[in-house]
C-alpha cells in the first residue's frame, strides 16, 4: 500500500472519527443544558448578580432561587460544587452561589423563597448566620460550600431550581 493511500485512509477514519463524536446525542437530558440531580434540574451561574438580579434570572426561565431542603440535596450539591471548583482556596474566592434563603421578613428566622417554609435542614459555617444585616444566604466556597448569610446587593453567582418535567431552556454563562 502507498503512503498515499495510508494518509487517506488515516484523513478519512479521523474524519469519521471526528464527525461520530460531534453528533449531537440521540437521549438527550431531561434537563437539556442545565444539570440533573436527582429529581431536580439546576443552572450554576457562571456570571455574578445581586440577590435579586438572580431572582429575576431564574424566575426568567421559570425557575426558583435555589432551595435546600434535605441532607441529601444537599450532599448532591456539594459533591457538584466540589467537582466544578476543585482547586485549593484561593480558587474557590469566586465560587460563592446565591441560594433561595433569606431572613427579610424577619431577623434570624430563615425561610426559602420558593416555598416560603422555615428551614429544617441547615448547613452553616462556623459563627452563621451572625447578627449583622446581612438577609441572604450563600453558599461559600472558601467554607467548603457551607452556608453563609450576605448582603443582598452584593454580587455572587447563583444557582436556579426547576423540577427535571420542565424545559429549562438555553443560557450561556
């Protein structure tokens, strides 16, 4: 066989090769872009918004601020975040995430914003929620994705909830 021939050969099988791992796959997601965890679609925001910027970005795609509500979500969540930022520390200063809780209504007592219900499951870092005026909750990254409460008008990235039966829709960030 020429060398021709090989070359050919070789272009053509990358080709294939290349065109196969393109293609888009036949069972999509139930949750198309965003990622599946158990029963729940979520988008972790690669952008910051305030508290309530991000209230208004997910209720955009007919989503929810994030809710924990279980030990087991929120094992999930945490397995997730730690495989997104797996990095030491200083990797991890970015890496805060707005979530459903907050105590506007009435100081120390923590609600979700979707369902309104008081916390049951609550996973603080050391010293949080503290009393200063801070009324929503992140999740750190610096903590190892422990809870914290913040100032609303500061900027973090956020997570959105939906239930996996809906169409979550498209988003770059």
């Amino acid at each position: 066989m020429s060398m021709v021939m090989i070359c050919l050969k070789t272009i053509v099988i990358w080709g294939l090769l290349c065109l196969f791992a393109t293609q888009p796959s036949t069972g999509q997601s139930p949750c198309g872009t965003w990622v599946l965890l158990s029963e729940s679609c979520y988008l972790f925001s690669d952008f910051v918004a305030t508290w309530g910027d991000a209230i208004a970005i997910c209720n955009a795609f007919n989503a929810k601020l994030l809710s924990v509500e279980t030990s087991d979500e929120n094992f999930l969540l945490d397995g997730y975040l730690q495989t997104k930022h797996p990095h030491a520390d200083n990797d991890k200063i970015a890496a805060d995430y707005w979530t459903g809780g907050n105590d506007i209504e009435k100081e120390g007592s923590f609600k979700w914003l979707a369902t309104d219900q008081h916390f049951v499951y609550t996973y603080w870092m050391i010293h949080q929620p503290d009393p200063a005026e801070q009324d929503c909750v992140e999740i750190r990254g610096v903590s190892n994705f422990k809870w914290h409460d913040d100032n609303c008008e500061h900027q973090h990235r956020f997570i959105c909830e939906k239930p996996m039966t809906g169409s979550p829709g498209e988003i770059i960030g």
